[in-house]
C-alpha cells in the first residue's frame, strides 16, 4: 500500500494537522442543520447524497468539520476538505487515492478492504495514474463489493466532501459529482455523501 501512501493527500482529511486548528462551530449555533444531517446519517433509507450550499462565510467547513469528527469513530469512511489556496487539495488529482487510503487505514474498514486493495495495486501499479472514473471503479468499488452481507452490516457509510466549489477546475467539479451519481444511481455502493460548497451553477 505504499503507493497510495505516496499519491494521497494527508492534508485533506478532517483530523490533518496541516489543516489545525479546523474550523469550529460556536456553541449553541447551527443547531438545527447538525440535527438535520444526524438524522439524515443514521436513518437508513434516506438520500445517499446531502448538498449542504451556501455563500462563504456561513460555516459550511465548521459544520462539515463537526459531523466527521462526531461520527469518526462510528459511520465516518473518509473525508477530503479542498483549499483552493493548497495546490495538494484544490484539484482532484489525487481525490480517489486519497479517499482509498483512507478507507484501507480506517480502524474499522481496513482489516476488511486493505488486502483487496493491496492486491489490485500490486496486478496494476498504474492504476494511480488512470482515469478518475477506473481509480474509483478499482480502488474503491471493487474492494468494497468483495465483502459479504454480515461485513456490510458494519459498513461507516459516511464520506464528507468539503469546499468541491474550491476545485479549480470547474470540469473537474461536474466529473466528480457525475461519478458519485452513478455509483449511486447503479446501486455499486451503500455510501452516503456530505458535499459543502457554495451554490455555483455547475454543482
């Protein structure tokens, strides 16, 4: 797994120390949206996709920091916060690999997803350098439909998307969204996406 080691970005993560202090919510604040996206978490059934939009400023980061640090240990897979002033985080070059070592070193899905994932790099070194749509299709869907009924039960369905407004690249913010759709759409995945950002036409 040492590949992805190298093609991931540490930084983008909810608990990354390139990202502290995080934003936070003031206490007493933002109380109802918190409530809202709890539920939406833990209720099966519901959308496997929540667009939280807003203008800059409103907390959209505070509360995308908020939810993958409540449910870490729990219904958190991965998380990655763009910065649009980081040049490792504001394009998705490495979003897949990122996601994927995430979910390998996660204390709950990695006993389950790191062999399979370890063995589709080492019969494909260059599957980091594939298109986004393979990287998906081999470092995340693949792995995950390896595992049985009973392992699903456990499953952390949660992946928080913060700040896609802050991917440079506006094409790049439709092909993401786009592959997120049809993962869901086809029914490959049971998870569940947070996606922050401002209301841009494109999104």
């Amino acid at each position: 797994l040492e590949i992805l080691y190298q093609n991931a970005v540490a930084g983008a993560a909810h608990n990354a120390e390139q990202r502290f202090p995080p934003p936070n919510i003031h206490p007493g604040t933002r109380v109802q949206i918190l409530e809202i996206l709890r539920n939406w978490i833990n209720i099966s059934g519901t959308s496997p996709i929540y667009w939280l939009s807003g203008a800059a400023g409103i907390g959209k980061s505070a509360v995308a920091q908020t939810i993958a640090e409540e449910f870490a240990n729990s219904h958190l897979a991965a998380s990655f916060f763009f910065s649009r002033s980081d040049p490792t985080r504001n394009d998705l070059k490495r979003f897949f690999t990122t996601i994927a070592l995430q979910l390998v070193t996660s204390h709950i899905l990695g006993p389950l997803l790191s062999e399979f994932v370890d063995l589709i790099i080492r019969n494909n070194r260059n599957i980091i350098h594939a298109s986004l749509e393979q990287q998906f299709r081999e470092l995340i869907v693949k792995p995950c439909n390896q595992l049985n009924a009973e392992q699903w039960k456990n499953f952390p369905p949660l992946i928080v998307i913060d700040g896609l407004d802050e991917c440079i690249d506006i094409a790049s913010q439709e092909r993401l969204l786009t592959i997120i759709r049809e993962a869901q759409s086809s029914l490959m995945l049971p998870f569940k996406f947070l996606i922050c950002s401002r209301p841009e036409p494109r999104i």
